[in-house]
C-alpha cells in the first residue's frame, strides 16, 4: 500500500466538516491529505441546506436538555474559529435575516413550554459569551429571544393554524458564501493537498497503528497508507466506519432532504420572514437579505428515507432518479451537486414546497403570484435514530451525541449539524495531534 510523501494524515471528505479540520491541521504545521469524491469540496450536503447557525431554540424536546447548550458552542464560536482558518470574518458570510419560530397549532409542545425552553437557550447563551468572550457572528446582542406581540405574529404568520411566534437573534449564512471561502482556504494553503475524484471504498486499521484507505480516483483503484486519519464523510460515513471494523450498536436514519433556492426576489416580497416551524414535521423559509431565499417545506422536500441501508446507497438511488413520485429524472451538473431537471417536475415540486410554507407564512403566497423560478438541490441527511421527527419520542429530537470519536490513530467525526464543524475540527485535530506527538 502506498504511502503518500510529505502527508502523514489523511482527512475523508471536503465538506465543511473535511475542509475545516485540514486547515486546522495545516495551521498546525502538519502536511494533509483531503479526499473526496467530487472534484471540487464543499459541494454536498453542506452547500445543500439552510445554514442555520443554531443556538439551540428548535430543541425544545431534548429530554437531556444538552443540545442547545453544544449547539450555542457551536455557534458562537463558529466565526472566530473560521476567521482564524481562512481571514474571513462573519460579514462575508452573508448572514440570513434574524429567525422567526412559528408554533403550530398541532405542534408537539405548547407554547408556554416552548418559551419555557427558551429562556434555557437565553441563558446559556450569555453564560457561554460571558466566559468565553465569543460573540454570535460578531454581533453584540443584548437579548436572544421575545415572544412576539399578536398583532406583528398576525401580519406575519396565519393566525388560524399557530398559537403565536418568537422573534429571535438566530441567523443563517450563505451555504454558497462558506463553500467558497472554504475552497479558496483550502486551495491556497501548501500543506492541504486536495484530492479530488477520490471515493473512498474502504478503511484498514493496522495492528501497528497506521491507516490505510483504499479508494478509486477517476475510476482508477489507489491506496493510501497514514499515520493518522479521520473520516469526515457525510453520507458515507458509517458505511466506511464498519470497514475499519468500526459498528455502533445504534440505529441510524438516512434522509434524503431537496431545497429549494430562490433569487431576485421581488422588492414586494424582501419583507418575507426568516421562520422556522416548531416542533414537528414543519419547514423552513430563509430570507438572506439580498433579493435570494431558501425553502424547504419538510414534509414535500423529504423525498426519500431509510434505516436499513447506506446513505450513499440513498444518495445515488435518488440522483439516478429512481424515486417513484415528483421526479421521472434527475442529471448531476457536478458529481455530488444534484439538480431536478427543468420541467413540470421541476416546477411543481417548487409550487408546493412554497404552498406548504405559505399556509403558515401568507406573505409567501407572492412568489406564487410572481411566477418564481428556483434551483432545487438537496443532501443526505444522517442522524441517530429509527424515526422521524414527526414521531414525539423520536431520539432526532437531541443531537448531543455527536462530535469526534478516537479508535486508536483513526477518528470518526459525526458533525451533527453544520454550526459545528469549526469546534469538532479544532477538538478532532487535537486528538490527531496527540497520536502524532
């Protein structure tokens, strides 16, 4: 097995997660390897989503009560964090317009424990800011949160089908703006050696203690041989983790999740909300304040799931266009990039992701009128569980156990959500580095 000169670690995939812990790493002083199937990073799930930088707020049914405190962690060190790796600050990143959080009459908590959990994400947040001195997004931000009085929640929101909403201070970023600077950080570093059209199909463990990864690159078989190496993949990541003999006795649900993307909005229709509907099978409308929004109604752009096979079995089934409703055919205008094609397809998955929104955000109903045309991509999404979030007892409703795992010099990293790719890289990259020491 060869054994590449100059990279002593091997990083498996250039998502957010990937390129971030690479340029931890070469910060550091060490040489790096970064693998991944298509021949660009960032251009999977972690482009394909709201971008949310989550304080913790929709985690209202966390029966540990732990996941808004290692999502407000996430969160607000995500921009230091990513200064420090590309010299880029927050305002490139083109944060959203601050989240709204709409309760639906049939939601799976009323609003009165909704604003109970609430005031938990307020103080944890000023807790975190007050000892660490890390600003959300470099705002200074006096308060997080305030139920919103019910005649701005009645313009904003369909009275008839919610108990009432919150104003809030969460944000999202650019998914596009973070791939880019991402993949100029990645590609102007010397000692982040990109490898792109690698897919990785195995993972060795060696009694000595080295990691050899077997993979294809442009359809040619190739082996790699390392010191020290952690796997990054998203959709694939469990599938690699049992090659390396690696099997948690959990159970693991695979999503498929479409987005809609929306550009040159009408002037008429800037004052759409940033919204998220809590808790439950709901959505997201993200308004980014510069004429371009993201929807995604949940129970329309969940196109397809499973618990009994891989995700990037699921990922390639969907981009093959296999599925038996709203799509007849799928094209790939990069190798993990998938697009709808153009058409009534195309259109009408569009239509009721808005209608589905709409419902519950009437200002919405606009674009409809205004003959929007959006881009539709979409991701794998991988999370601990059997069920759904539409099942009340559904173990998606914590995301606490999430973040890098040590065996011996190779380490698996669970991002969980894409606020903390930062944290993980900086807390993957010291468990690396004590393997290397």
């Amino acid at each position: 097995m060869s054994h590449r000169t100059g990279s002593n670690i091997g990083i498996l995939g250039a998502g957010i997660m990937g390129c971030c812990l690479a340029l931890e790493l070469a910060h550091r002083g060490y040489d790096v390897d970064l693998l991944e199937r298509s021949s660009t990073p960032v251009t999977g799930a972690s482009l394909h989503n709201e971008g949310k930088l989550h304080l913790g707020f929709v985690y209202a049914k966390d029966p540990l009560k732990e996941t808004h405190r290692l999502m407000a962690r996430g969160s607000l060190t995500f921009s230091r964090i990513l200064r420090q790796l590309t010299g880029h600050g927050a305002d490139v990143l083109k944060p959203s317009r601050p989240f709204h959080y709409f309760v639906p009459r049939d939601s799976q908590l009323g609003i009165a424990a909704i604003e109970a959990h609430f005031h938990q994400v307020e103080e944890t947040v000023h807790e975190f800011t007050k000892t660490s001195g890390d600003l959300y997004l470099d705002l200074k931000i006096d308060r997080f949160h305030r139920r919103t009085p019910s005649k701005i929640h009645d313009r904003l929101f369909s009275p008839d089908l919610t108990q009432g909403s919150f104003e809030t201070e969460e944000r999202a970023v650019s998914p596009t703006a973070l791939a880019r600077v991402l993949r100029e950080a990645v590609a102007r570093h010397p000692k982040v050696h990109f490898l792109g059209d690698t897919e990785v199909r195995a993972v060795i463990r060696f009694a000595g203690g080295d990691v050899g990864v077997e993979a294809s690159r442009k359809n040619l078989p190739v082996q790699y041989r390392y010191v020290c190496a952690a796997n990054c993949l998203w959709d694939d990541r469990v599938r690699v983790d049992r090659t390396a003999g690696i099997r948690e006795n959990v159970p693991w649900i695979f999503r498929y999740k479409a987005t809609v993307n929306i550009g040159a909005l009408p002037a008429a229709d800037a004052h759409i909300p940033s919204a998220t509907g809590i808790l439950g099978a709901y959505g997201d409308v993200v308004n980014h304040g510069d004429g371009s929004c993201y929807v995604s109604w949940y129970p329309k752009s969940k196109i397809a799931q499973c618990t009994h096979e891989d995700g990037r079995v699921l990922h390639d089934r969907v981009h093959r266009g296999f599925l038996p409703r709203s799509i007849r055919k799928m094209t790939e205008a990069h190798p993990s990039l998938s697009k709808f094609v153009a058409g009534i397809a195309h259109s009408n998955f569009i239509k009721s992701n808005i209608r589905g929104m709409a419902a519950y955000v009437p200002s919405m109903n606009r674009l409809l009128d205004n003959g929007i045309r959006g881009e539709v991509g979409g991701g794998v999404i991988v999370a601990r569980g059997r069920t759904d979030i539409d099942d009340p007892g559904s173990i998606l409703h914590q995301r606490s156990l999430i973040g890098p795992i040590a065996h011996g010099s190779y380490v698996t990293v669970d991002t969980g959500k894409l606020c903390m790719a930062p944290l993980f890289a900086r807390e993957t990259a010291d468990l690396m580095v004590e393997v290397l020491s």
